[in-house]
C-alpha cells in the first residue's frame, strides 16, 4: 500500500513541544489545538517513545485517540535504538507504544534519528526488519525512518532497504546548502528514489519565526499580512515530495497561525523565492564568534562562567534577533553557569583557547547585551 501525497495533509502536528504546566502536559490547551487542527481537515500527529519522557504518547490516547474515530486521523510514532539493550526490547518498547496510545495500529512508523554512528546499532537487533513484520502482521501502515547523517549513509541505507516507504529529514532554507545538515543533498536523493518525504525542523527549532528586524521587514514589504513563520513553512510545502511538514506546535496562536497558512495554500512565487534566497545570503554574512564549543575555557575559570553558551546565545541574537527564544537560552544557562558581567578577566580563559579568540573583550560585549 503505497502512500498517496495527494491525501496527506500538508501541515504534520508535532508532539515534541506540548504546552506544560509546572513540567506536567497541559491537556486542556492541547486538546483545543487539536481540535484547531482536525476542523481544519488535518490529520498527521506525529509523536516518539522518548517525547515528554514518555507522556507524548500518552496525550496521544487522551487527547486524540480517546475523542474522535480511528479512522479519521493518522499516527506516526518512533523506535530508539538508544533504548534497546537487548533483542526483547523491540517487542517491549513497541507494546507499551500500543498501550500508551491506545490507536491499535501505527499509520507511519520510523526508525528514530538515524544517523552515521547509530546505524550500526540498529543493524545489530535488525530493527527494519522488526519493523516489516510487524507491518506483514498489520500493526504498522507505513514504515519508514527519521535521519541525521550524512549524504553517503542515506544512499547506504536506502540501497539496504528499498522497501521503505518514507524517510524524515531535517529541512528548512537556511539549512538547504548547509555542510553540517545537508538539507538539499538529502532531498535531492530522495527526490530522485520518489521516496515521500516528511520534514522536521521548517522553522529551525522557532529559530525562523522571529528575525532581525531589517529581515523581518524584507518579508514584509512582499506580504505584509504574511507572519515570518509562515515564510519558512511555506518554503518547504512548496517542495515537490514532501509528503507533510512537522510543526512542533507549543500555542495555540502558534496553531491557529499555521493553520492559517495551510488553508488554501499556495506555493512560493518567484518573487517570494528571491526575497528567501536574499535573507538567507545576509543571513549567512552575519558575523558569527567562532567558537567550537570545546570547553577548555570553562574548565579552569574561577567563576565558572559559561563561556561556549554565551557565545552561542550572542550568535543566535545577531542572526535571528534578540528574542523570547534567546532570553530562554540564556535563562536556562544561568541556570548553572555565571554570565558576562561575572568575568574577573583574569585571562585563563585567552590562554588555553585553540581558536584565540579575545574572550575578555567578547564576554565584555556579551554582557551589553544581556545583562
């Protein structure tokens, strides 16, 4: 049973990012989005064993499964192979993914975060082929796996296994020629295999939802009633083969804009091409400090300062914009660390860094910033 792009919906409800309450899933505000998002006529949740600590997929019993008809929506959830340690934990970990969510059946079913490294271990307990059975067997609609490597590795796998259905890849238009995600590589040789294609990541983690303001206005002065999320999700329904995108939704504003930009949807135009492809060339000109995060800095500061975290805070601000998300990465990194202001410029730090980079003067900027 092959997969039919023409009746997936374009928008994927991600179950990644709930709305919490004091740590615990708020389960009112999720069952409205999922309301928002089945009147819409939107279908894919998208859910994994490890999501919540586990909760996720129990909010997919108590929030869908208990309160519509199986057959009107799909389910997607994932395998860990970092969680097998043993050849019986496949069948353990799918069992308790059935109870958890109650759906009977899995609509789509991946192999979580492939990777270059991990697929060795995934070899190791022949999880593809637990997973073909347990499609021969009816339990799964549709297998396929979610990937992080390399270019190289897909084509391995792929070669391996031709029998899968679909494949998840991170995708957005900043990472399109990026070296490290090789989001263009991976669609074009899935492209050229017609394996439909789920994305993760269109907004980068919210990353592409809030820009600098000089970004933000070249988007709209094109569609001024446009949000600048939509621009990203957009970017990639627009994409030939993608079978659904994953939002992982936290707000029900956040809902309700998507929905909005998946209603009557219409691709990019040539014009909204060229203004992505301006944003992201600036983008990718925005000075960045350019910290490996190897931590010998940190190990010998007396006042334990949270050098590589700071650096990376400051970076995401001058390529995206002082935002909710950043104050969030500096919050939690004050969390256990000192900040910029704390710097006694005592220089260990300059001595020992491979990259020599002027630290005293770039946490003394940092603090402006932040503090």
């Amino acid at each position: 049973m092959s997969i039919d792009l023409t009746k997936m919906p374009k928008l994927g409800f991600g179950l990644m990012r709930l709305p919490e309450i004091d740590g615990v899933i708020d389960h009112e505000q999720v069952c409205r989005m999922v309301d928002l998002y089945m009147q819409a006529g939107l279908t894919y949740f998208d859910t994994a064993y490890v999501y919540h600590h586990g909760m996720s997929e129990v909010e997919v019993k108590k929030a869908i499964v208990d309160r519509y008809p199986r057959e009107s929506f799909t389910v997607a959830t994932k395998l860990p192979e970092w969680e097998i340690k043993c050849e019986e934990d496949k069948e353990r970990i799918f069992n308790e993914q059935l109870e958890r969510t109650g759906a009977g059946y899995f609509d789509f079913y991946l192999m979580h975060a492939v990777d270059d490294e991990n697929f060795a271990n995934y070899e190791k307990y022949d999880c593809f082929n637990f997973g073909f059975e347990k499609k021969r067997q009816g339990l799964i609609r549709h297998l396929g796996f979610s990937f992080h490597g390399t270019p190289d590795m897909l084509v391995k796998i792929l070669d391996k296994y031709p029998d899968v259905e679909f494949v998840q890849i991170q995708l957005n238009y900043l990472d399109w020629d990026s070296e490290k995600v090789c989001s263009g590589k991976l669609y074009e040789i899935l492209s050229e295999r017609n394996i439909p294609i789920v994305v993760m990541e269109p907004i980068k983690g919210g990353s592409l939802a809030q820009l600098r303001n000089d970004l933000e206005e070249k988007f709209k002065a094109v569609n001024p009633d446009k949000s600048i999320a939509s621009w990203a999700l957009r970017y990639v329904g627009s994409l030939p083969g993608v079978m659904t995108l994953l939002s992982g939704m936290s707000l029900l504003e956040q809902m309700k804009d998507n929905v909005k930009t998946f209603a009557g949807f219409t691709p990019l135009s040539d014009k909204e091409k060229e203004t992505i492809k301006e944003v992201v060339t600036i983008m990718k000109e925005t000075p960045q400090i350019g910290c490996t995060a190897c931590s010998y800095c940190t190990d010998g500061c007396p006042m334990n300062i949270g050098i590589p975290d700071i650096f990376k805070t400051i970076n995401a601000i001058n390529m995206y914009g002082k935002s909710d998300r950043t104050d969030r990465m500096y919050a939690r990194l004050k969390e256990k660390k000192s900040g910029p202001s704390d710097c006694i410029q005592c220089g260990q730090c300059e001595g020992v860094c491979p990259q020599h980079l002027p630290i005293i003067e770039l946490l003394q900027n940092a603090a402006k910033v932040l503090d």
